[in-house]
C-alpha cells in the first residue's frame, strides 16, 4: 500500500544524489543523506540497545525529533525511538548506516543544520 510512497522516494534519493552512479563519491552521498527527507525511505534497524527493535524493517510514514514512524510489511504500524539505534538505507546498491542519536532533530532543522565529522559512536 506504500509502495508508491517508497518509489517517489527512491526518485528524490537519485534526484539528490545526481543518480547514484557507482562510481559516485560515498562521503558525498553520506552527506546528502544526512539532510535529506526520509518519508518514504525504507529502514532497516540494524543495532540497538533494546534486542526486541533489531530486524524491523518498514518504509518511514513519519519522522519527528526523536521516533521514526514505521510500516512494516505486515502492515503494522511500528514507533522506534532514533537515540540508541543504528538504522541501515538501502538504495539502487548503496548501503548506508544512520546513528539515530546523531539525528535527534526534525527534519526541516536537519537539513540546514552542518553535520560535523565525529570518530567512533556508542549506542
């Protein structure tokens, strides 16, 4: 039922990024990510404190400062809290890895916000 809303938003991701060309530059796509919309991305949660969260995969219906809204396949309806969860995007062979807890902020405030390089996180 979704499905449409996931297709149009592969269409921005390529849109962005300028067609996600293999030879496309990761940190440059990495970048775009962090401040792109993600209604209509689908998530996966790849590592997170609470083990119950790990596996859940669904396309974003709602994003606010701190929860995605997730639909998942079974057509449930899902609130997963970003602090202390890693989120993985799949899109057209790129794989990329978001630390919920460094996008604690309402999408319209992220993407103006300038993300600074940070060495290694914990959950």
């Amino acid at each position: 039922m979704f499905i449409p809303l996931h297709e149009l938003w592969k269409q921005y991701i390529r849109e962005l990024c300028n067609g996600l060309k293999p030879d496309a530059q990761t940190q440059m796509i990495q970048t775009k990510l962090l401040k792109a919309d993600f209604h209509g991305a689908l998530v996966t949660v790849t590592k997170s404190k609470c083990p119950s969260y790990v596996g859940i995969t669904g396309i974003i219906l709602q994003e606010t400062k701190y929860v995605f809204k997730i639909i998942t396949k079974e057509d449930r309806l899902k609130v997963i809290p970003k602090r202390n969860n890693i989120f993985s995007i799949e899109m057209e062979g790129f794989v990329s890895y978001i630390y919920g807890s460094r996008i604690q902020f309402r999408a319209s405030e992220r993407s103006a916000k300038k993300f600074k390089g940070q060495g290694t996180m914990d959950l």
